[in-house]
C-alpha cells in the first residue's frame, strides 16, 4: 500500500492550443540561447588557432557570459515584475540577437570578450523571463510537461546545433555559427511579436515597492531563499563535472577525437527522448519523488562513471546516455516545484534571482572542479576525479533535503487556498 502510495499516478491536465504554441516559441528561444553558449565549446580549436589565444584567454571568453549572465539577472531582479512579460522577452531577446551578431563580426580578442558579455548580459535573463511565463500561464499540473519540452533545447542543440554548427565554421570559419543562430533567432522574434499574446495579470497585482525595494523584499523571504539555496546546490552538481567530460573521456577512457562527437549527439539524442517522457511523468506523480529518485540514480551513475578505467565505446556511451536520464529527470520537477514558489507579483523577481543564482552557480563549479582535477600534461590521464564524484555526491544529498523543503512549502501553499479557512 505504501508503495502505491509513493507512485500514485494521476490524469494530465491538458493544454491549450495557444498553451502548446507558447511552449514551442519559448522552446525556440532556449534552443537558440543555450546553443549560443554550447557552441563556444566545440568551437574552441578553431578559435584558439584562428585568434591565436592562450587556452586561459578561451576561457575566459567562455567565462564571461556567465558571470555576465548572473550580474544581469540580479539587475533585472527588481524590474521584472513592473513590465508586461511579453515587452521584457521582446527587448532581452533582441539584445541577445545584436549580442550574437557582434560575436560573430568579431575580429580580434578584445571585441569577442566585449560580444560574450553584451551576450550574456541580455541571454541570461532570458532563462528567468521563460520560467516566469511559464509559472503565470500554466497549472502546475502542467509545468512538468511544460518544463520537459523547454529543456529539450540542451538536447537539441547537441544533436542538430551543435553538428550543424561545426559543419559552417569548418567550411566558412568560426563566426559563422553566430551568423546562423542570428538569422534564426531574428525570425523567432518577429513571430513572438504576432503570435504572443501579452502577459500582464501580474500588473494587476498592487506593487508600490520601487524595484531596489523589491528585489530586497524577494531575497528577505525564507521561503524564497530555501528555492534559491536549491538552485544553487542543483548548478554546482551539475556544472561540476561537465567542463571536464570531454578530457575525462579522451584522456582516461581512450574516447578518440572522432567518436568525442557521436558521444554527444547519442547523449542529446538521449535527452530528446527522455525530456518528454520525464515531464508527463513530472506531472502524474508527486514532484518531489521523481527528483529523489532521480538524484539516488545519478548517485550510483556518478560514482561509477568517475572510476572507469579505458573500456569499450559501446560502455561509455550507454554511461552518459545514464547519466543524461538522471539530469534530466531531477531538472524538471525541481524546475517546476520552483516556479510554484513566488507569488505573482514577485515571479519576475524571483525567476531572475534564480536564474543568476543558476549561472554564478556554474562559474563557481567550474573552478572549484579545476582545483579538485589535476592533470600533470595536456595527453595525462585526469587524477582526483573520481573525488570529484564524492564531492558531487554529499551536494546531490544536501540537494534532496532543499527541494523536500521546497516541496513542503508548496504543498502548505496549495492545501492553504484550496481551504483558506483550514
């Protein structure tokens, strides 16, 4: 009985046809965005030996929209609930677009780092705006579905961005990627214009607080901050491994160089599949749940994924492919028990706070994984990671508390309106 209880499963609400189109054009705009700041990666060789940079010049090129993209969200914090989030999304994702074009004119060091933060500064905000429509026109019966299909832009953006990408700036040179995420991104502007309807029912909200204000309010509530220390803890699991996947697989499981990006179409591939699947199953059942099973699988696949010793291709791919289902299945019912956290006329505020918390997360993963790996040359097997995989662990276990914290705090919400007098 217990153990029906754990899996109850319940009827989907269904969506809107005009539901179905917003999820699919905030989709576009994810997939553009993140394949905007996947690309770099993959781009790396060429634009080292084009550019002539040091490997700690890319990286700091790299860096930069994150740390660009975090300062941005916490500015906007304090703004985001004052405007319809139609107007919001409109003049970020433009930005983003002049952003991506300057990266791709680029024609010394200088002017990319000057490309990657204008980028990053408008790109990173629009995570948060996504999220916030997302909270204000669908149930939260329905955001698991809702947040499955907008992830699918990480997985998309591996298995047609990503070898697309690579296919021009070889054939064209490095800038032309930017160039054709422009003419995309420039089209799904124009149809956000016409097809978007506005987004405004938070306006009606009475909020006097001028923005400074506000976002002071939004950080000073407990509840608020429990998602955000969530957001945090989930992004430095996450970001903590992933710069040194590609080394990992190259120097200590013998992966060549040509088979590096099969691995990450199968794993995007994966996610494709998986992102849907996870998000009706997000919906059927307890949220909460579906995370704590997910991080426990991701658990077991961390700690032997980062103690494999060189074994056949086959092995590893279906490791990441593993591995791929577990970050996915703890990202989007914990997305969706976040979006259930703010009221509505601090949704704005509390997204944008999330979303840098999410991208400064990142950064801080990374470097902390940069002291805890250390390889003695550039063709050495990687040493400490299977460290590194423990470290992961106690962050995915603090990380299960957080979100039962947050699941509580939204269930006492739900069981307060639906019985205000309880």
């Amino acid at each position: 009985m217990a153990r029906n209880r754990f899996m109850e499963i319940k009827e989907p609400i269904k969506l809107s046809k005009y539901q179905i189109l917003v999820v699919l054009l905030l989709a576009l705009t994810q997939f553009t965005v993140v394949l905007d700041f996947m690309v770099m990666s993959p781009l790396g060789d060429l634009l080292m030996k084009s550019m002539s940079l040091k490997t700690s010049q890319f990286g700091f090129a790299v860096s930069s929209y994150a740390f660009s993209a975090g300062i941005a969200g916490f500015l906007t914090a304090g703004f985001a609930d004052r405007y319809d989030r139609k107007k919001l999304l409109l003049f970020f994702y433009i930005g983003f677009i002049l952003g991506t074009l300057f990266c791709g004119v680029t024609t010394s060091y200088p002017m990319l780092i000057a490309a990657r933060i204008v980028t990053g500064l408008f790109g990173g905000v629009i995570g948060s705006i996504s999220m916030a429509i997302v909270a204000d026109l669908f149930l939260l019966e329905q955001r698991g579905r809702v947040m499955g299909f907008l992830q699918m832009g990480f997985g998309a953006s591996q298995v047609l961005g990503i070898p697309i990408s690579l296919f021009l700036a070889n054939s064209f040179g490095w800038q032309s990627p930017f160039l054709m995420i422009v003419a995309l991104a420039s089209f799904i502007w124009m149809v956000l214009i016409f097809k978007l309807k506005p987004i405004n029912e938070h306006l009606k909200v009475k909020n006097d607080r001028n923005p400074w204000h506000h976002l002071k309010h939004t950080i000073a509530q407990k509840d608020y901050r429990i998602g955000f220390m969530s957001t945090a803890l989930l992004s430095l699991g996450g970001y903590m491994m992933m710069p040194w996947g590609s080394a990992f697989a190259v120097n200590n499981l013998h992966v060549t160089t040509k088979q590096l990006p099969i691995l990450f179409m199968v794993a995007g591939i994966a996610a494709l599949l998986i992102m849907p699947i996870i998000g009706k199953l997000s919906d059927k059942m307890d949220k909460f749940k579906l995370f704590a099973l997910a991080s426990i699988w991701m658990i077991i696949v961390v700690l032997v994924y980062t103690r494999l010793t060189p074994v056949p291709f086959g092995i590893v791919m279906i490791m990441n492919v593993l591995m791929m289902i577990g970050i996915m299945s703890r990202t989007v019912p914990s997305m969706a028990l976040a979006s259930s956290l703010p009221k509505m006329q601090d949704r704005g505020a509390f997204m944008s706070i999330n979303s840098s918390l999410q991208q400064i997360s990142g950064g801080v993963a990374a470097a902390i994984g940069g002291m805890v790996v250390v390889q003695k040359d550039k063709f050495s097997p990687l040493e400490r990671y299977d460290t590194l995989g423990l470290l992961i662990t106690i962050i995915l276990l603090i990380a299960i508390y957080l979100v039962y914290k947050v699941n509580q705090i939204v269930k006492r919400r739900a069981k307060a309106t639906t019985h205000p007098l309880s």
